[in-house]
C-alpha cells in the first residue's frame, strides 16, 4: 500500500484521483505514468497521468489487459485491509482522528504483508537447513552407499 487518505463526507471518486496521485509522488518522489482504476473514476481531471479505466475495451494492448487484470487482484487486498485493519469503526476522534487512523490502517497492511514473507522465508530456510543436516542427505554417505 503506498498511500491512503481519509476523505470527509462522500466526495466522488473521479474528484479524488489528483489527490491520491499527487500522494503518491509526494511519498515515492515520482509521479506515476499510469493509473489503473474502477469505473468509479470517470470524469477524472487529470491530464499528467494516462488513467486506464476498467471495463473498457477500445484501444486495449495485451499488456495494458494484463495491467487491467491485476488490477483485479488488489480488490482483495482492499476487502482485507477493511476488515483486518477495522476501517468500519474508527475509534479516534474527529476528521483527523480518521486521517490518522487511515494511515496506521496502511501501515499495519504493508507490516502484515512483510511478516507473511518473512514467515514463508524463515520457513524456507529451517526446511532447507533440517534437509541438509539429515544423515541420508550428504553427498558423501550417498557415494558410500553406491
């Protein structure tokens, strides 16, 4: 996750794009060329970033698909941060409890990520470890045997 906002009210989604880009380049010190979002987006003003909306099919190159179908796949991670990082209820108060709130939600997101990588690591190195260590497993008790 590389940026989230808390935004007051219900504003539209299309009115919201240059803040979350211009977010975006404040945190990554690059502005990104291609935003790929939902159709919650059209009529977007913004003219630096080419804005690839889905659901739509004219001019689509495979790698433009391809970018469309991941898109896709970070629903999900949007439903989880919802539900794990208990966005429904904030427990801090006023509009900038919530902008608070939002970011710590983001922050815990990318350390639980972090962690599962370093688990699957961690579990990589103990099997490969436990795989080397084992008696029947070394090169030279193999050629013993043949």
């Amino acid at each position: 996750m590389v940026g989230m906002r808390a935004l007051p009210g219900n504003p539209y989604d299309g009115h919201t794009l240059a803040e979350a880009l211009e977010q975006v380049e404040i945190l990554t010190d690059r502005r990104p060329s291609l935003a790929v979002v939902d159709r919650g987006y059209r009529g977007h003003s913004v003219e630096t970033t080419r804005v690839l909306i889905s659901g739509t099919r004219r001019g689509l190159t495979p790698t433009l698909a391809k970018l469309l179908r991941r898109r896709s796949a970070i629903e999900p991670e949007i439903g989880h941060m919802k539900t794990d990082g208990r966005l429904a209820r904030c427990a801090l108060k006023g509009s900038a409890g919530d902008a608070i709130f939002a970011v710590l939600c983001a922050c815990g997101h990318n350390i639980r990520k972090i962690l599962a990588h370093l688990k699957a690591l961690l579990t990589l190195l103990i099997a490969a470890f436990l795989g080397a260590s084992e008696p029947g497993n070394s090169r030279q008790n193999r050629n013993l045997v043949a």
